[in-house]
C-alpha cells in the first residue's frame, strides 16, 4: 500500500497530465478538419465523454480498491481460481515501447525551443530542409536533448509521487493552461482565426465517414492515456477524499478544451500564414516555425511559448509512462525507487536510442524491417495493438470477472445510481467492441 499519495488537487493536475499530451495538440486539430469538422467534434465529444470516460473511470476505481501496483491490483480483485489475470497487470509495458519513441519528439522539441531563440527558418522550404537535415543527419544533437529528456524524466519519478510527480505536475500543468490562454487571446487578433473557426467546426459531410467514426474513437481512447494502466497506477495513490467521478469529468473536460485550444492556436497562425494545413511532425517541425519567423518578433515569442508548452505536455505525460513499470519493480520486487526508475528508464532509453539511430541516414537500412524502420515500428506496435488490447480486457475485467460489490458501492456514491448503470452497460459490451473493431482497422484487417 503507498504510503504517500497526492492531494486532491495533485491528483487531478497528474492525471491531467498524463492525459494531456501531444496526440491533443498536433494530432486532434488535424484529423477534425481532415474528417468533417464540426460533426467530427460531435462524434469525438459523444465517444470521450462515453468509452473514453467510462475505461478512464474503470482503471481509476480498480487503483482506488486496491492501492496497488497493477499486477497486484488484478491479481487481488479476481475471484480465486482466476488469479491468471494478473498478467493483465503487465500492460504497463506497453509504456516502456512509448518510451522508446516518444522522448525523441521531446529532445525534437527541445531542440526548437533553442532555434525559436536562435534563428528560425524563413520559409517553408528552408523549414523543411532544416527538420529533415537535423532528423537525419545531425545525431549528436539529438542524442544530447534525449539524454536529457530521459534525465529529467527519470530524476521527476526517483522523487516520488509527493516530491517528484505531483510538484512536477503542480508547476507544468497550470503553466501549460496559462500559456495556452496567452496564445488563444492572441490567436483572436489574426486574420486566420475565422477561418481556423470553420475549418474545425464547420459541418462537412462530404469529409465524414463510417471511417471517421472509428477514427473519434480511437482519439477519445489514447488521449486520455489509457489501456497501459497508467491512470490505475496513480490511482493507487489517490486520497481518500477524491470523488472520483468527479475528478474523472474534470480531466475530460480539460483534455478536451486543450485540444480544441491547440487547434484554434495552430490554425489561426496557419491560415493567417497562408499555409496548407499538414499534420504530425511536419505540422509542427515544418509548417509553424516558419510562420513564426515571418510574423515578426512576436513570431518569435509565440515559438517560444508554443514549444515549450508542447515540452511541459509532453514531459508530464512520459513520466506517467514509466511510474507504472517502476511501481511493479518497488511492489513485486523490493526494490528501491531510485534503482527502479533509472533501471526503467535505461531500458526505455537504449530502445529509444536505436529508434532514433533507425530515422537518420547512416543506420535507417539496418534497423528497418518490413518497410517500417524501427521508430515507426515502436509506434505501430502500440497505438494499434497493444494499447487497444489493454483497453479491451481492462473492460472484460471490469465487466465479467473481478467482484463488483465494492466498485458499485464507490461509484454509486460518486455518480449514482443510473450513471453507475450506464457506465457499467458501456464498459460490459460497448467499449470492448468497438475498441477491437479499432485495433482491426489499425492493423490493416477492416478496411472502410
């Protein structure tokens, strides 16, 4: 049992944390405008606030029962005789993959905060060469920024939950929120917000699809960075005064503005720019920072600000990656928090190291495999395998095996009687469904 746990307000700001990461700010603007705007966000916002919430629910009561690292957590909720599920518990090494991608858009991230001071590109063209040059070519640099990520992160956990993850969370988060609003208040003043308006809001049928629909689910599950017990582990460290319901919504909710803030944010600087919308990294590498540049000084701040507000997104949510596999080890194996986390995060780092090796020009051949080289390879194998099979036996679990009496009791009190029903009925039959019907799309099986 943890003998610290975060304030009430430290766990909500934590779990908002590690919610909120890049996937809301350069992925969600795109994929609304790429399949029909407003009806998107309507079928975005029916999913988060439906399968999304009610899995993000579901790991956040199993931490609360049991106050355990997951492999313990599904072990004692299973009824005897069915102990096997506590496998299920070793989900969270779905984080360490993360980890082996993820800190190399950080240390990217890193990187442009110094360009956005030094000198940015001047055009989209040069903006280009430059992103691809450094990604390619310029290995040392990346090196340094990830060996610093990884630093950070690792030295945030070896703190603990009071000392590390919840001071860390309490100073990046709110700071996250006020950089946002600064650049929001801002964005009002260009010329390219109304048409940053429409291109997110505005109903386009002709873009929307059975396929779009399977798109706002997915979304609404990795956004709120479920499926790798993340959420189940900070919950283990939760007070006992947090409704859980509550604070549940409260991080929806703001998943969701800041999602939505980002893509007025990016797209009022885009079409104020004259620029095509792109997506991923170039969105972010490629098409801003020149943009930036020519805006003027105040381009220059806004990349500042912008960049380092995608750092703290993307920081507090690395640190959620890995607390899961370092509590397993302090739990289950006895060991201390410090050997813990840098043993974790020295596994994660050496991965980390060969997928950025497997995108520059030296290495690229011999650390591709079947078309994909090694970070895409790292990306595919969980946002569309392992992440989804999380999701879908986490809610088996919930559903149809672990004892419900005490997780009914919790969150009647919380929700209610009806919500607690209906959040039962959609953990039960409609997530695990529609989920696999996701992870059969990913992996190429459904094509629609």
């Amino acid at each position: 049992m943890h003998k610290n746990r975060f304030s009430r307000v430290g766990y909500i700001l934590a779990i908002a944390g590690s919610a909120i990461g890049l996937g809301n700010i350069w992925k969600f603007p795109y994929i609304t405008g790429e399949n029909g705007g407003g009806v998107f966000v309507l079928v975005f916002l029916i999913t988060v606030f439906t399968i999304g919430m009610s899995i993000f629910i579901g790991e956040i009561i199993l931490g609360k029962i049991a106050k355990k690292d997951a492999v313990s957590t599904f072990e004692d909720l299973a009824p005897k005789g069915k102990r096997h599920w506590r496998y299920l518990g070793f989900s969270f090494l779905t984080g360490i993959f993360i980890m082996s991608f993820y800190p190399i858009v950080i240390a990217w991230i890193f990187h442009y905060i110094y360009v956005s001071i030094s000198s940015l590109p001047s055009s989209l063209e040069a903006s280009e060469k430059y992103f691809l040059d450094y990604m390619q070519t310029d290995l040392l640099s990346q090196i340094l920024y990830l060996s610093l990520a990884f630093f950070l992160i690792a030295y945030t956990i070896s703190k603990g939950i009071k000392k590390g993850i919840e001071k860390l969370n309490n100073i990046l988060m709110p700071a996250l929120f006020l950089i946002f609003l600064f650049m929001l208040i801002y964005s009002f003043t260009l010329d390219g917000f109304p048409k940053a308006v429409e291109f997110m809001f505005y109903p386009d049928f002709s873009k929307f699809s059975t396929s779009s629909i399977i798109i706002a689910v997915g979304h609404a599950f990795f956004c709120l960075s479920i499926g790798m017990n993340t959420i189940l582990t900070y919950s283990a460290s939760i007070s006992d005064d947090t409704n859980i319901f509550k604070a549940a919504l409260f991080v929806v909710i703001m998943d969701v503005i800041t999602a939505i803030v980002a893509g007025l944010i990016i797209f009022s600087i885009i079409f104020t720019g004259d620029a095509e919308p792109g997506k991923g990294a170039g969105l972010v590498f490629i098409t801003l920072p020149s943009i930036f540049y020519n805006i003027g000084t105040v381009g220059v701040f806004l990349a500042i600000f912008f960049f380092i507000a995608l750092a703290f997104a993307a920081i507090t949510s690395a640190v959620s990656m890995l607390e899961p596999t370092v509590m397993y080890l302090i739990e289950r194996r006895g060991m201390k928090r410090k050997k813990a986390t840098y043993l974790t995060a020295s596994i994660s780092y050496i991965f980390g190291i060969l997928a950025l090796l497997s995108l520059s020009d030296e290495f690229r051949q011999y650390l591709t495999f079947s078309s994909r080289n090694l970070f895409d390879w790292f990306d595919f194998l969980t946002s569309a395998i392992l992440m989804p099979l999380g999701g879908i036996f986490i809610s088996i679990y919930i559903g149809f095996i672990t004892n419900k009496d005490e997780i009914k009791k919790v969150l009647v009190a919380a929700m209610g009687e009806f919500l607690y029903k209906v959040w039962l009925f959609i953990i039960k039959f409609i997530a695990p469904i529609l989920i696999f019907i996701l992870m059969l799309k990913e992996i190429g099986v459904l094509n629609f």
